[in-house]
C-alpha cells in the first residue's frame, strides 16, 4: 500500500536533534560512553517544595479531571505575579495570560493562529530551528534576517527596511538569543516594538532564558506600546528545572490570547491540574532559587571555556542562557568538522552552530547541562592526545 504524508510536511525533517541522538545511542551500544554536552535539557531537580505540590495534589481524587482550556485561575495569577516580580510588566491574570504546554507548542500555535499560505515570517539567522519548521507547516514563508558577531547579534534594521516587508505578518524575536546568548537592552526592544509598528508586522518575543546567567531579566512586554504590537512566550523548561513537564505561557493583551486560544482549545484540553499548581508554586520563587541555579552553571561555565580554549575556539564571557556559543579558530573549516572531530576521536558531542542557520556555520555551542565531573572528565578527552 503506498501511504503518503501531506504535503504539508514536504522539507520538514526530523528534528536534528532526534536524528543525532540516534546516532549518539548506535555509538554507545558499540561500546563508546558519548558525553552529550548538546542539548539543553536542565538535569538539575525542580525545587523539592513544587514536587511536593505535585505529589499532594495528585493524591487527591478531584484532580484528575478536564481542565479550563485558560488554565487554571491559580497559575494564571502566578504567572502574572510573575511578570510583575520580575519583569515589572503588569499582565490581567484572566485576560493577558495563558498557559501553555511549553514554548514549543506556543510557536506552531502562533503560526497557526496568524499565518495563511504564502504569508512571510522573519526568522533569525542563527535562531531556534523550531521558528522556521512551524512557519513551514503553518503554510507560511521563512524570510531569515542576519544575526551577526559585528552587530552584536541584533538585528541589522537598516538592512531590513531595504527589503520587501509587504507580505511579513510575523517576527520571531528571542533575547537573551540562542544560540548566541546575546542579550537584548531596552533601546533594543524599543527599535523592535517601533519596526513592527511601522510594518504592522506582530512581534513574537522567545523568552525562555531570561533567568539563566543573566543578571537582568527582561521582557519584551515592558516596552513601552509593547502590548499593540508584541506577544511573549516564556517557559518552566530552563528556570525551574521542569523541561519535562511541559509548561509554559504566552502573555499579551487580550485580543492576541483570545486569537491563538480559538486554536489552541480545539487542539488539546488543558493541562493536569498538580502539574499547573505545581507550576504556580514554582513560579512563585524567590531570588534565592535563581541564584543558586546560577552558582551552578557559573561553575560549569569556567569549565566550558576551558574545553573552548583547549578546541582553539573565541567566545565572548558575558553571554547568557544554559549553552556557551564559541567561534571556532584556524583549525577547522567550521563548527561541523570540529563537532564531527570531537565526537568520533574524543567522544564529546558539542552542537555545531550551523545547525541554526548559516550564520552559525563558524560556531560550536555547549551546553551547560551537565553536572562538573562530566565537564572535568570531557575536558580530560579532549586534552589527551589519545583518542577515547
Ligand atoms: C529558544 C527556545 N525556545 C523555546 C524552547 C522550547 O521550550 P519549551 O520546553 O518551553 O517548549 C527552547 C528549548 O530548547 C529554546 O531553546
């Protein structure tokens, strides 16, 4: 029988990282102990006090049912205490709020809810590959835009207003930015919300690691006229521990969440009831969780430049975010040989930058989910002359 996928899926592959980790596991079962400093999967617990949310509320027999496709009033209001807190954005908990299951479902949401075949998406090059492949099963059309070293990785606007932006609908911001772990200022964020006005072009701010080696957390939101023109989505994945529970949230005025709701409800319903309490109490935090989240990676990150340093690689020390993203030297062609190299002599497998794009292609990025000993034993492959 010959069983056809949609078109719709024409030049989507399978996510690089799915086919990676293939590889990586056929390379363990031939006996090699792959250290994976790829991807950006927090392996530090959530904070026992959610956990314990988790467990309680599971063990009682009214919480198993269907849920509010808004979510519940409880995380709600946390995530606009959150916003408050933090970020010094005022958000109406019923209105300007919703929760998501993760960041990752809010981006095909967002794509759903505002794109029609042919409409054109600006997508940052280097960025999260995520943006493009929902803009593509979303019927959109992915029109990159520069991230550049010499630009400080922002976006070049005086470029951008030479082009074409009739057809562009969207723009997929996300600071502080992967892959690079540049951070956006507030003059940034300015130019940004005042570009989408003048285009009409919705900005959609990517804002999950705000809270990682980053001593000033900021949203996009607290620009001023933000609301007009600019959604943000954010996540437990990376600040809380809690990338498998799948939580996240958009937040934006009114209209915008009533618009990517009339999706989002006819695509799931809602989301388990311990898990969102759970995800209140998390959000809920004080300064304290943070900064001891970041006496960890801070520690972790000395050994990354270490490895870096060892590769031949430059990087730039004040980035943020859970990943270093370092330029590599004379020796290799690009981030690929030198990912490829490392894997197959000294197996490490570092993500090369080329996969967010081709302005990515001289780059390696290392993650920082990896506890110290991991990183001390990495460093120890890849400064012996033998390989593993
Ligand atoms: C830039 C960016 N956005 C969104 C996500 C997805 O986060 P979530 O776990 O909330 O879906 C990731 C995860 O790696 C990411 O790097």
């Amino acid at each position: 029988m010959n069983i056809t996928v949609s078109e719709r899926l024409n030049g989507i592959g399978e996510y690089y990282f799915s086919l990676k980790l293939r590889e990586i596991d056929e390379l363990n079962k031939q006996g090699k102990k792959i250290i994976n400093l790829g991807i950006g999967s927090p392996d530090l617990p959530p904070h026992p006090e959610v956990v314990k949310v988790l467990q309680e509320e599971a063990a009682k027999p009214n919480t198993h049912a269907y849920q509010n496709y808004k979510g519940s009033p409880v995380l709600r209001a946390a995530i606009a205490g959150f916003y408050k807190t933090w970020y010094s954005v005022d958000l109406n908990p019923d209105t300007e709020v919703l929760p998501l299951i993760g960041s990752k479902e809010g981006i095909m949401h967002i794509c759903m809810t505002y794109l029609n075949t042919g409409d054109e998406v600006l997508i940052p090059n280097p960025g999260y590959p995520t943006y493009s492949s929902a803009v593509k099963l979303a019927g959109g059309k992915c029109v990159e835009y520069d991230l550049k070293e010499e630009n400080n990785w922002e976006p070049d606007f005086d470029a951008l207003e030479t082009t074409d932006l009739t057809r562009v609908k969207l723009m997929w911001i996300n600071y502080p930015e992967m892959p690079t772990g540049q951070q956006a200022s507030v003059e940034l964020f300015e130019k940004i919300i005042a570009f989408g006005k003048k285009h009409a072009i919705l900005i959609c701010h990517d804002n999950p690691y705000s809270f990682i080696l980053n001593e000033q957390p900021i949203s996009l939101l607290s620009a001023k006229g933000a609301k007009e023109v600019a959604i943000e989505l954010n996540s437990l994945s990376k600040a809380s521990n809690m990338a498998g529970w799948r939580v996240g949230m958009m937040a934006g005025a009114k209209e915008r969440i009533d618009e990517v709701l009339r999706f989002k409800s006819n695509m799931d319903s809602g989301m388990f009831l311990p898990v969102q309490l759970a995800a209140a109490k998390a959000l809920s935090l004080g300064k304290d969780w943070y900064h001891e989240l970041n006496t960890v990676y801070a520690e972790r990150r000395k050994y990354v430049f270490e490895i870096l340093e060892k590769l031949g690689c430059s990087y730039d020390k004040s980035q943020a975010g859970m990943f270093v993203w370092a330029k590599t030297g004379a020796d290799y062609k690009d981030g690929y040989a030198l990912s490829d190299e490392v894997l197959y002599n000294k197996n490490v497998f570092l993500t090369p930058g080329g996969i967010f794009g081709s302005n990515g292609n001289k780059y390696v990025r290392v993650s920082l989910c990896a506890k110290k000993e991991v990183l001390q034993e990495a460093l120890e492959r890849i400064t012996s002359s033998n390989p593993s």
